[in-house]
C-alpha cells in the first residue's frame, strides 16, 4: 500500500482474478441511482436472486432483517474458503474480496447522532457532537481504497470498521475494537488506543483510507503522499469484513468517493 503499488478507488468495478494478483487498491461499487435500492439491495447486489443465492449458501431463508447479520457472515464464511472460479469477476460475487451494494453510498441505517445527507448520500455535515456512519460495502480480501474530501479542518476520526462495530455520541471510528481511523485535525491515530500519526490536514484535503485485508495493513494518504503504515495485525477470518465508516464532530462536513468517478489521486 505504501509502496508506491498501484491502487484502485472502492467504488467502480470488481477485479478480475489476474488484476486482483497485481498488488492493486480495488474500488467497492458505482453510485448512479442510490434511491432506487431497498434495505436488502444496499447488501445483495442482486434482489431478484436472494432465494436461491441462501439456499446455495446452506440458509434456509432468504434474508430479511431478523437474520441478514446471519446471511452476510455465512456468505463471507463460504467465501474465505472459496476462489473465483471464472477470470472475471460478477457484480454479485462475494468470492472476490467484497460484500454488499454494488452502488457504494453512505448508509443512512447506519446513523448515529444527527448528521445532514446529501441527496446522492456521498456528502456528510455533522449537527451532533459526534456522528458517525458507514458505507453500505464491506470487503475482507485484496486491496481497497476510497477518498475523503473535506470541506472542513476539525476533529474528524476516518477510517474503516466492521459490521459489527457499535459506536454513540461519545466514541467514533477507532475508538472501537475492530476500528481503525486516523485524526489531522488531532494528529491522531486511534484503534481503542491512540498514539501520534499523520500530518495537519487543512480543508480542501483529500484523505484516501486503504486497506489491505490480505497483509492486515491500513495506511493513509493525504493528497495523494503517503503517512506511512497506522495500524498493522488487522484481524482477519470468516465473519470479518470493514466498511468505510467516518466520525464528524460539530459542523464537520466532508464528500467521500468510493470510485463512482475517478480518483483524484489513484496509487
């Protein structure tokens, strides 16, 4: 990641086995039409085949909201055992590094505090002391990057977090197990502890969070140059994948681009 490899944004396209062997950063999905995808489209790209994806998955349902936290571990548990077995990777396949949306967008679900949303739920203000939310996307294989821009300087924690990872008004990204985020405005790195990372960021900045689930790595950037590795032992395993997530405190607002356009600085 830090090494000068070429990298993906998360959001344009799923790799193809030869591209995910590249050492690349990989994008999560396209946003074109966020409004148009139920609860369940936000995590399965493919509505119409859930029924039949569960009982391939061995579930006995398709997922509702009592037991999609079930059906999205048991689809990463059987891909962590599983390799793609085309050239090319599908929208839907969760075999390839990735699970959820194919259109990546911030999910309103996912809210805690009061934050503003932009209408393509790309752009984020904060009215909370802190807020926080995550992205409908999460991967748990390979390399993937996504850019923050930001339209304020303050306390800011960003990063990435699994499902699982619980916060409130008090404590954000990082300050979680499972956490990982990086603070310019503190000079701050913060996985449950903190200690100095990074450089001051100043509004304007563009901050790419990239992750490299294979390594157990997280590495930051601002304005396309590396701060060097945060965090290293990422857990990694069956019912483990991170999602781009993001902690604002007052008036703190931000735009995120997990690849629906192209990357301001590409690695």
């Amino acid at each position: 990641m830090a090494d000068g490899r070429k990298s993906r944004d998360v959001g344009s396209f799923l790799p193809s086995s030869r591209e995910r062997e590249s050492g690349r950063h990989f994008p999560l999905g396209r946003a074109e039409e966020p409004y148009t995808y139920s609860l369940l489209q936000h995590v399965f790209s493919d509505h119409g085949n859930l029924a039949s994806e569960a009982c391939a998955s061995g579930i006995n349902k398709a997922p509702t909201l009592a037991n999609l936290q079930n059906y999205i571990e048991k689809s990463l548990e059987d891909a962590a055992t599983s390799e793609c077995k085309t050239g090319e990777a599908t929208p839907d396949s969760t075999d390839c590094g990735r699970v959820g949306a194919t259109e990546v967008v911030f999910d309103i679900l996912t809210n805690v505090g009061t934050l503003i949303v932009e209408p393509d739920r790309l752009g984020l203000s904060s009215l909370s002391n802190f807020s926080t939310m995550k992205a409908n996307c999460g991967v748990y294989k390979g390399k993937w990057i996504y850019e923050l821009w930001l339209g304020s300087k303050g306390v800011m924690q960003l990063g990435w977090c699994t499902l699982n990872c619980k916060f409130s008004l008090e404590e954000g990204v990082g300050d979680t197990a499972d956490s990982y985020a990086y603070d310019g405005s503190r000079l701050r790195k913060w996985n449950v502890k903190t200690s100095r990372y990074g450089e001051q960021w100043l509004t304007g900045d563009v901050i790419s969070c990239a992750i490299d689930c294979d390594n157990g790595t997280v590495t930051f950037y601002r304005n396309g140059n590396s701060m060097g590795q945060a965090f290293s032992g990422v857990r990694r395993g069956p019912g483990l994948a991170y999602l781009p997530a993001i902690s604002l405190s007052m008036s703190e607002n931000l735009r995120a681009n997990f690849g629906a356009t192209p990357l301001r600085y590409p690695l």
